[in-house]
C-alpha cells in the first residue's frame, strides 16, 4: 500500500534506483515507497541518453503525478527551480534537527523520540514550531533535554534571507524626479522592501526575511507595481539582469 500521506502534486526528495529502457524507477527517501518516471517526465524536449539527467544512487526532487493501483508516476521536468530549492533546504534542516537529537540522547532513543513525533506532526513543523514556543519540547524531552536542545537552537539561529535586485527608473519631465519618488514609495508600501538610490536613475531594491520564497513572491510583486505605475507615468523603466 502506497504511504498515506503521499498526495499528488506534492514534492518528493527521490534516490535513482535503476534504468529500465525509457523507465526511471526510483525510492522516494522518506517513505516506503517506489515509483517511476518516464522520458516524457524527465526533461522538455528530445532526449537522446537519459544518463544525462539521472544516474542510479542519484538524489533527485520530483513531482507526484498520479497515484494509481499502488503506482507513483512522478515528474522530474515539472520541478520548478525554486520549488527543488525550497525542498532541499527542508530536508538539510530536518537533518539537522535530527542530528542534534543523536547529540542529546544517543542514536536508539532519537530515532524512537522522532518516530513519536511523526505519528502527530512533521518533524521540521515540531521543531520550528519549537523555537516560538519552548513548552511544546515538554511533551518529549525532560528538562535537562529541552534545555540542551534550546541552547544549540540559539547557537545555530538561522540568519535571515536577503533578496536584491537593481533598476532603472527615470523620467525627463520637469516634475521628474518626484514622479519617481512617488512611484518608489507607492510600489513599496505596504511590503519589506527598501530602495537605496545608487546612481544615474539607478536603485537597488532589498527585501530581508526568514522565508525565502515569500521573500520572492514579495519582490515579484513590487517589481510588478513598478513596471506598471511607470508605464502609466511614462517613465523609462529597466530590471537589471544579475
């Protein structure tokens, strides 16, 4: 039977299991489960060697298809960059976590508390969750324990996320200059971001957070703003490409 909380449209970290002609199969890492991918879902376009993309014991983010008979049919190709990022950021703090619990307690008794906390919640979500909210440690871990594991949690507090992107915005009116102001300010309000002007209708825009895609997300939309209240203002407007 095909593990419960594997839905479609959900993101799997996968291990390359063995190529069979145009069939990948593979074994999703953290569920008892295999699965297959099929050229079409591997890459866009004309595929000459599928050892281009996969290889066995390669470690791949994919994308659930379907679900069927006990079938998992995924995508490689319809990955979105930032999703496999986003993922494999996951999966590198939940081995942390992890390995901070085989500090405290020893390899057999962390793999029995982490199995007790996945019967009620992820694990990445409990120990997140933790670092707002201490007393939620008490359920498993005596005092000594959940102090020690506070005390690496500060030592290891994440540093916030920085997006940046630079521009171009003028406009050769003899009101110019205030049209722009008004434009910078209209864009940003209301979001994280901050704009440093930088040189000849140059500016940089900076966006600063714990979460990376809302970071994202936030400065697609300000860029957007941008773009439109220029094009309505009839100002030159340019995104630098990094």
């Amino acid at each position: 039977m095909v593990n419960e909380q594997l839905e479609e449209g959900q993101l799997v970290l996968c291990t390359v299991d063995k190529i069979l002609g145009t069939t990948v199969f593979v074994r999703l890492d953290d569920y008892n489960d295999d699965g297959t991918i099929t050229t079409s879902e591997i890459a866009p376009g004309r595929i000459r060697n599928l050892r281009e993309y996969v290889i066995p014991n390669k470690k791949i983010v994919c994308k659930i298809l379907s679900i069927k008979d006990n079938k998992i049919q995924l995508s490689l190709r319809r990955v979105k960059p930032n999703e496999r990022k986003e993922l494999l950021e996951k999966v590198e703090k939940e081995k942390s976590y992890k390995a901070i619990l085989r500090t405290i307690l020893g390899k057999e008794e962390s793999e029995k508390i982490i199995e007790k906390i996945s019967e009620n919640e992820a694990l990445l979500d409990f120990f997140e969750e933790s670092i707002e909210n201490p007393k939620k440690l008490d359920v498993y871990f005596n005092q000594e324990q959940s102090e020690k594991i506070l005390k690496i949690f500060e030592t290891k507090k994440e540093k916030p996320k920085e997006i940046r992107q630079i521009f171009k915005l003028s406009n050769k009116s003899s009101s110019g200059m205030t049209t722009v102001k008004n434009i910078l300010q209209e864009s940003c309000n209301g979001s994280l971001c901050s704009i440093t002007y930088l040189a000849a209708g140059k500016y940089s825009i900076r966006i600063e957070g714990k979460d990376f895609k809302r970071l994202n997300n936030e400065m697609n939309q300000t860029m957007e703003k941008v773009e439109k209240l220029a094009k309505k203002e009839h100002c030159d407007f340019l995104i630098e490409k990094a």
